[in-house]
C-alpha cells in the first residue's frame, strides 16, 4: 500500500516520475512526461538507478567504479534534462539512487508524495517490452501508482498531440 498522494493538496503539484536508462525507448518516456508535467502545470521527475551488482566482482576498484557510474547516472540525468528545459522551459528534478531498479522506483515513490504517475516506454524490438514494463505486467513487481506506458515508436508529434 502507497501513502496518501498529496499532489492535489495545497500547495502541492503532481508528478510525473520517468525512469532514465540506457534503453532506448526511455527518451520516450520522458518526452511524454515532460509535456504532460507541462500541459498539466505538474513537474517532472527523473530518476537514474545505479544498480550495485555492477561493484560486486570489484572489490579493489569498488570506489571508482562506483564513482564512474555516479558521473554516468548524472551526465545522462542532465542530458535529459537540458532536452526538456530548451524544449518545454520547464525544470525537472533529477534524482540518483542504487539499488534494484523495482526496489528504488517504489522507495521513491513512498518518500515523495507528489509523485502520481509513473511514465515508461515500451520497446519495440523483438527482445520484448524492456525490463521495466516486464515488471509491470508480471506478478508481485506492480507500482503503487498509476503507470503510463508510451510505445517507443511514437513521434513527437503523437506525443504532443496525447498529453
């Protein structure tokens, strides 16, 4: 069970959360969630999950890589980022965590209660949806909150037209 959402209270805007990855489809995800944070007068958060297996195997260089990935999380989180300011003007969060990807998108979503939808993109490549849209369609991994998920072949046009 999720805590009361607040985005609707005084005070208060609702957001929209865009998980940022190497995917290819996430650039779509976050296309559709900024226009909706922007056509709804909501804000919009994005999230980059550094996932801990990666240092495991590591222990000598564990530090460095570990900075390495912290210095990749956040040139892709500001990369994202300067696309939606230049394109809608508006200024998303950015957000760092690591961890299992399910595991920090949840914890998120219970630490910030203006959090109210979840955006993800769907791949359209025959290796299948991506991992997280898998998440959502199996058992035991579904969010607490609404999940949009946008087909990786829309174009911006389509995207303008939906949110």
């Amino acid at each position: 069970m999720v805590s009361k959402r607040l985005s609707r209270e005084t005070g208060h805007r609702r957001k929209f959360l865009a998980i940022i990855d190497d995917t290819p489809e996430c650039e779509r995800a976050v296309a559709y969630a900024s226009k909706r944070a922007q056509s709804t007068n909501g804000t919009l958060v994005l999230l980059y999950v550094i996932e801990p297996d990666d240092f495991q195997h590591w222990l000598g260089v564990e530090k460095i890589m570990r900075e390495e990935a912290n210095a990749t999380a956040r040139a892709a989180l500001d990369s994202y980022a300067n696309k939606v300011r230049q394109k809608l003007g508006i200024e998303p969060e950015m957000v760092v965590r690591e961890g299992k990807p399910t595991d920090e998108i949840h914890k998120l979503i219970e630490e910030d209660q203006d959090i109210a939808i979840l955006v993800l993109a769907a791949g359209a490549g025959k290796e299948g949806p991506g991992p997280l849209v898998g998440a959502v369609a199996g058992k035991g991994a579904a969010f607490p909150i609404p999940v949009t998920v946008v087909p990786q072949n829309l174009s911006d046009e389509e995207i303008d037209s939906l949110a």
